[in-house]
C-alpha cells in the first residue's frame, strides 16, 4: 500500500565508513567538551559568545533542516499534491537537521546538567526571543518524530497504529507549517536585540524575522531539490526534474521577496551606501546578493529551470546565500567592540563536521532501511 | 468562502495584526524608584586597582596574571575571575593625562547595570533580574542553561561565562548586593566605591550621581572643586583637586534607556571602547517585535486554527490518505 519503499543494499559503503571517521574524531573532541569544558576545545571569548555551534549547528543547519516545512507549505497549504513523493525524504532529512540543531544546542550549553530549566514554565521569562526558539524547536522536534513516524509503523507492519496516526496526522502537520514558521524568524529576531554588535547592513531590526523567515524557506526549498538530484545521481534514483523545476518556480517568489525587502529596508534605514563604503563587510554583503541573485536569474527562465543541472547549480548557490546571510550577521560582520577576534579552532570545528557525519550516517542507513524514497512505478 | 479566500483572509489578517503591533513597541523601561549606582569619573582615576583588588576580596576571586606582573592583580579584561577591571588608554607618548592626543587615561569597565538591561531581555529562564527597588541587575546561576545569549545581548561586553570550568557559570559584577554579601542592603556601598582614594568611583543614588556629574561638566576647567569620596550622598571625606577638560556628555545619562553606572571623561568615549549607542534600547525593540508576535499568543492560535483547517480539507482530497 505504501507509495514509498526502502532501498535496501550495503550499508557500510565506502562513504558510510569515511564518514563514520570523521563522526568518531567528533567523538573524541566532544568527549573533551565535556571532560574538561568548553575552553578546552573552542575559541570561544567574552566577546564571541556564540561561535560556529551556535551559528552553524543551530542557526544554520536548522535552515537547512526546512526542507519539510517548505514542502508541507507547498503540499498542504497550498494543495500542490503533485510534490507529495518529496515529502517523506524531507521530512526524514529535516527530523535529523534538527535533532541534531537541539543537540548542538545542548553541547553548547554552558550550563547542559540543568538544561531542562528552560522548560519549567515557572522561569520562563516572555520577553526572550530565545525562550521562543528553545520550546518551539523542541516541540518541532516531537512533530517532525510524529510526522515521519509513518514510515517506521509501515515497515514495522504496526497497521493499526498507522491508520490511528494517519486519522490525527493533519493536526501535527499544522503544527508542522506554524512551528518553523514561528522559531525560523525568531532565530533572525534573536539579532535585534545584539543592536550595535550586528553590523548595520545586516541590523535591519524589526525586519529580521521576516529576512529570517524568508530565507529559511528558500533554502527549504533547495534543499529538497539539493536531496532529490543528489538521489538521481548517488542511489540511481529517477530523475524527478519535473517537480523540481516546479519548486524551482516557488522560489522565484520568495528570492524577489527577500531581495525586495533586504533592500527596501537598508533605502528605508538611510544605509544604502553603506553596500559601498563598509570594505570587508560590503564584500561579504555582495557576495551574498550575488549568490541570491544567480539563482533568481537561472529560475526565471523556463528553459534553464528545467535542466536537472542548472537546477542543482541554482540550489547550491541559493543554500550557500542563505548560509552566508546567517553567518555574516551572526559572525563574519559581527562585531562585540574592539579587543575581541574568534576564528573555530579545530576541535570546534571537528565537533561540528562529525555531528554533520552523523546525520548524513543516520540519513543513509534510514533510507536503507525504511520506506522513504517515493517508489518510481507510482510517480 | 473558498478555500483560496479563506487562507489569503487568515494569511492577510496574520500580517496586519503583526504590522500593528510592531508599531506599538514599548518604550524604553524608566529607572527604578530608588535605583543605585555609581559614577566613575575618569579624571580622577589615578590607576591604582585598589578597587580591582577589593572587588576580588568581596567576591572572593583569585587574582588574574599576565605575564610576568606578578606584584598585582593583572587582569586585562573582565572575565568569569574579574568583575571590575581598570583599563588604560594611551595615545602616541602619552605624556599629559587626560589628553586625547598624545595623552593618556583610566577607564573602568564593569557591569553597567543599564536601566533597560539586554541581559534581563533575552534570557529566556529569567536567570537575569533587575531589582525593582534599586534598579540592580543581578545574576541567579541556579536557572540558568548557559546559553549566553546575556553575553551576546549585553552592548557592554560584561556578563562573562567561565569558560575553563566543566560546571562554569555566568560571572558580572552584582553592585555588592548578592546573596551572601548583601552591603546595599546593610547601608554599605559598593567595595569598589569603598576603597577608591580619589573618589573616582562614587556610589550613590542614581539622581544624585546624576546630578554631581552634571555639575562637574558645567564647572570651569582650571577651577578647584571639591570632591566628595564614597557615597555621594553622605560622602566620608572631600578633596580638592583642580577642574579638567570635562567632556559635556555623562555617559549612561541617556545610552540605550541609561544605565545607572555612569561615567565621566576629558577623553571621548569612544576611544575608551564604549559601544555606538543611540538612545533607544535595543531590548525594548526586540521585545516589541517579539510581543506584537506573540501577545497571549493570539496570532500563533489564529494560525494554527487556519492551519488546520486547510490542512485537513487538502489531506482530505488527497485519495492516496494523509500519509506524510
């Protein structure tokens, strides 16, 4: 009965061991992190309170992890049934971007022995941006276990289970839209209140959730098409370019969306020329619009947006933006006052590779094991 | 209503009830009603670290070494052993104090305790507390996760964590009323304040700080004045001392909502490494977005109701099943 079958075959390829490598050099720095403390492995300072763990594992890779949210947006909201096969490998994809998120969140955690302090309502203070990241990740989390749980009854022939679940399912993928929707932008509102330490072409206040926001779904979108192409190309998957040139037309919009109000806001804050006059940050500012711009370009026009390979190209630089777009507000451009510098040290940077090993691992042995990629002869 | 109508009615009327409220963001939050503080006046500093060294005593930090200075306490910086740190700024030979130019001056860097404070703002467990009486911004490690959005939240750079410990915590100066120290509270002063030998660093209520400062930017340079030592407000001795170049400007009067650690200087701020603050604070920006959001969390329940509601007739259609 189900659309979806699982690929079976090897699981320790080559691949699978060398990331298995990289995850274990992770271990071993994570196993100092939390020996000897955090100075013991990363550069964090006084200044730079949040380095790539927070800005990489959390802001960024939870980005990267809206490849469900995108879809049921474009599936379920806006009735476009025809991207269904798509969902299931998102929603896999996106359940482990942010369960990985939360645990980056927790080995950052200065104080992690007493992190359930956030969900005791008694201290919750509502004036806090973070407090809404923190509970709404965590809740996204049980709804993205909840919205993949499909697959693991299906392959575990629990049917009655299934149908239950499948009677309530319309319920968490609401909360499914509503969620990102709600911690995505705050991750862009958490910027407002670091004021003058975010540089000015990215300190667009009030407008940061709506950039945020904006752009996660962007990358949600190349990253379902980033995952189908790499499927065609690393599990012989059937191309499915047709629908990807569709998604490609989606984010058409949402790319003249943020553009329009990125530079809407700088005319409107009087910082126009500062695209112009701020060196290093005005490079980073235009590096970053370009890898917006190329992307509108190829998908503007019909022809390019259906070759598989424009679009991939296309995914790539509009995921590189978004990436880029967080880490010139959060980092590169970040500036706490004079005195401070921070560049990952190794270890630190070693931690976030092997955690991002981990989730490719886990990635590949569930599509192995389970039904989550969408079965050709029912496409 | 069809389908399409009714998601662009929920879409559309999400976005006008955030867009309103956006623009009602809070003001700046106002001192408390008997906020304490204290005024650093850096014409008066002569470098001495008396007060870096008593801030250690009362909270019973080790001493912090750089290099080879063992004589002292070296601590360049704040950190999770440093609440309180004199810092110095010098320029080509530094030869006059309290020049600009080819000069040289003290500067004090500590907890602020600002009046609209970041840190209080963006931790999400209420690990940070401003005092409602006296305006004193305090740090409760028992709730707190270490997330350090503090750290990141605060212009000044103060709250630091201790990063060298496995079971670290947040460390800022807490203006001596902490738990177990409590001198605000007894009818002390501030160690820091206690111990300065020139008056440089004052404590006092914050409107009469205020007004001191005032009335040394207006005094004529080269003028004597006699300045108070302790406590502005019942100071233990005076001492004459002749009237510099003040700048017209007491920092913290005004700074992102003010603070009620202020300072004073001939050398302008920014050359001592204060941040780029306009008058409105940044916490009271973030908080208005937040709530026009999230007020009683109407707009989410508004959502969610048409979320659902959509969902359900679109998976519905669907002839394969709701399966995700």
């Amino acid at each position: 009965m189900s659309q979806h079958q699982a690929l079976g075959g090897r699981i320790l390829t080559k691949p699978f061991l060398f990331l298995t490598a990289i995850f274990l050099v992770g271990v071993y720095f994570m196993a100092q992190r939390f020996t000897s403390g955090m100075g013991e492995v990363s550069n964090l300072n006084g200044g730079y309170a949040w380095g790539i763990w927070v800005v990489y594992d959390v802001v960024v890779a939870t980005a990267f992890a809206c490849g469900g949210y995108a879809l049921a947006f474009a599936v379920y909201v806006f009735n476009k049934g025809q991207y269904h096969p798509l969902v299931r490998p998102a929603v896999l994809a996106s359940l482990l971007g942010y369960a990985l998120g939360g645990f980056g969140a927790f080995f950052d955690m200065g104080r992690f022995w007493q992190f359930y302090e956030i969900f005791l309502p008694g201290n919750w203070n509502f004036n806090s941006v973070m407090l809404e990241v923190g509970l709404c990740v965590a809740t996204y989390i049980i709804i993205l276990t909840l919205e993949f749980a499909p697959a693991l009854l299906e392959r575990l022939g629990m049917k009655g289970l299934l149908k239950a679940l499948n009677k309530v399912l319309f319920l968490f993928i609401a909360l499914g839209v509503l969620l990102p929707t709600m911690h995505q932008s705050s991750l862009g509102s958490l910027l407002i209140a670091m004021g003058h330490k975010v540089h000015p072409l990215w300190q667009t206040l009030q407008l940061q959730p709506l950039l945020a926001l904006l752009s996660a779904l962007i990358m949600g979108f190349s990253i379902v098409v980033f995952e189908a192409s790499t499927s065609v190309v690393g599990f012989g998957k059937k191309s499915e370019s047709h629908l990807l040139s569709g998604l490609g037309k989606i984010t058409v919009g949402l790319l003249v969306g943020f553009l329009l109000v990125r530079f809407a806001t700088l005319i409107l804050q009087g910082k126009f020329g500062l695209i112009f006059s701020s060196g290093f940050a005005s490079f980073m500012f235009l590096l970053e619009t370009a890898l917006f711009v190329v992307p509108l370009l190829i998908l503007l026009s019909p022809a390019k947006r259906e070759r598989g390979s424009q679009l991939l190209i296309a995914a790539v630089a509009m995921l590189l933006a978004g990436t880029l777009y967080r880490f010139d507000a959060f980092l590169i451009t970040f500036s706490p006052g004079p005195g401070f510098s921070y560049f990952p040290s190794a270890p630190e940077i070693m931690i976030t590779f092997g955690v991002v090993a981990f989730e490719l691992m886990a990635y590949l042995v569930m599509v192995k094991l389970l039904p989550v990629l969408h079965s050709e002869q029912h496409a | 209503m069809k389908r399409r109508d009714f998601l662009k009615a929920t879409l559309g009327g999400t976005a006008a009830v955030a867009c309103s409220g956006v623009a009602e963001a809070r003001p700046n939050l106002e001192p408390a009603d008997n906020a304490v503080g204290m005024l650093f006046d850096s014409t008066l500093c002569i470098g001495c670290k008396a007060c870096v060294a008593k801030c250690k005593e009362v909270n019973e930090m080790p001493p912090v070494i750089d290099g080879d200075a063992t004589t002292w306490d070296s601590a360049r910086d704040l950190s999770g052993d440093t609440l309180n740190v004199i810092k110095v700024y010098r320029d080509g030979e530094a030869e006059v104090k309290d020049r600009e130019e080819n000069g040289f001056c003290f500067e004090k860097r500590s907890c602020m305790h600002c009046v609209d404070p970041g840190c209080v703002s963006v931790c999400p467990c209420t690990a940070m507390r401003r005092d409602e009486k006296t305006g004193i911004v305090s740090h409760h490690p028992d709730v707190c996760i270490g997330c350090r959005n503090c750290m990141v939240g605060c212009p000044y750079n103060v709250p630091q964590f201790q990063y060298n410990e496995l079971f670290g915590q947040i460390q800022k100066c807490q203006m001596c009323n902490q738990a177990g120290v409590g001198r605000i509270d007894n009818g002390q002063m501030t160690g820091c304040a206690e111990v300065c030998p020139t008056g440089a660093t004052l404590f006092g209520p914050r409107d009469a700080l205020l007004a001191e400062a005032k009335r040394r930017t207006e005094l004529k340079p080269g003028e004597t004045y006699n300045y108070p030592r302790g406590d502005v407000s019942k100071p233990y001795s005076h001492h004459e001392k002749r009237v510099p170049e003040y700048l017209q400007h007491v920092w913290g009067e005004k700074e992102a909502g003010g603070t009620n650690v202020m300072h004073l200087s001939a050398v302008s701020f920014d050359k001592l490494g204060m941040p780029p603050l306009g008058e409105r604070s940044a916490a009271s920006i973030a908080e208005g977005v937040q709530h026009s959001l999230y007020n009683f969390m109407a707009l989410p329940a508004i959502a969610l109701a048409g979320l659902t509601y959509v969902v359900k007739r679109n998976t519905d259609d669907d002839d394969k099943g709701g399966d995700a």
